[in-house]
C-alpha cells in the first residue's frame, strides 16, 4: 500500500488535480457557457469531498482527496499551477492526464491504481452529466453531448477503463 510520503510534492499534487482535470477534459470536448462550466467542475468537486468523506473508493483515494479537499476549503486552488490555455489546451489535458496514469502504474499497487481510476471515471461521467448542452436557455438539449462521449471514451482508452 502507498502513501503520500512515497510521492513527491508535485506528484501528490498531480493526483489531486486528476479529477478536475478530467472535468475540464469534458468542458473542453464540448464547451458551453460559465454555467455549464460551473456545474461540470462542481460534481467534480462533489465527487472528491465524498471520496475524502467515506473512502468508497479506498484508502488511497480518500487521502488523495482529503488533500484536495483540505486546498478547497483553504481557498487554495486545487489546480495549483496547472493552466492549459490555447489551441493546444486539449492535448495539455490529456496529457496530464496520460501522467496520472504512468505515475499509477509507477507508484501504486494495483488496487490502488484501480479504485482511483474507477473515481477518475465516475468524476468524468458526473461531470459529463451535470449539465446539459444544446439547447436554448436550458430547454431541450442533450445530457451528454456525442462530443463529452467520446471524450469519455478518450479519457477510458486512458485509464483502461470503459465508458458506460
């Protein structure tokens, strides 16, 4: 089992950024409005403070997120210095993420490299699902756009796990 004295500062960092990261991969493959963008990045911090509350998702994932859930509540920004910006921004999200991932197969059992994908996944989907795109002022449009599908099926070719 690992635990946060195995990893350095940045990668500790890198770990708790991941499922904000992962919203924002879904803000990026669709984007909306502020809104939208506010209601992706808040489920995802919803599914960090419950992972830090309950530990569903393992020890592991709980002390991660109690790391991040500490920042929050600090005002810190979980982020930290992590800004894509630009045409490239997409790419700078996948691959941060794609580090997420080699540092979980570099540092952390199995297991632990599985409940946190498994949280990775379940942030993107709610984030996917908390708002919906198209439409007019909020009439009509999709729960989950064809372009935040497939970002979600980017994100599982990623993490070896499947969208649903």
């Amino acid at each position: 089992m690992s635990t946060r004295a195995d990893y350095t500062d940045e990668e500790w960092n890198r770990l708790g950024r991941a499922p904000l990261v992962a919203a924002l991969a879904i803000s990026i493959a669709d984007p909306g409005g502020p809104i939208e963008v506010l209601k992706e990045s808040s489920a995802a911090l919803r599914t960090i403070a419950e992972a830090a509350g309950d530990g569903r998702y393992g020890t592991f994932v709980a002390a991660v997120a109690a790391g991040v859930a500490a920042k929050a509540k600090q005002r810190e920004n979980p982020l930290g210095g992590f800004r894509p910006k630009g045409p490239e921004a997409r790419q700078q999200v996948l691959d941060e993420l794609r580090g997420v991932e080699a540092l979980l197969v570099a540092k952390a059992d199995e297991t632990e490299a599985d409940e946190f994908r498994e949280w990775l996944r379940i942030s993107a989907q709610r984030s996917a699902m908390a708002a919906r795109e198209g439409g007019f002022l909020g009439i009509g449009g999709e729960r989950v756009s064809q372009r935040e599908q497939d970002m979600l099926g980017v994100l599982g070719e990623i993490f070896g796990t499947p969208a649903e």
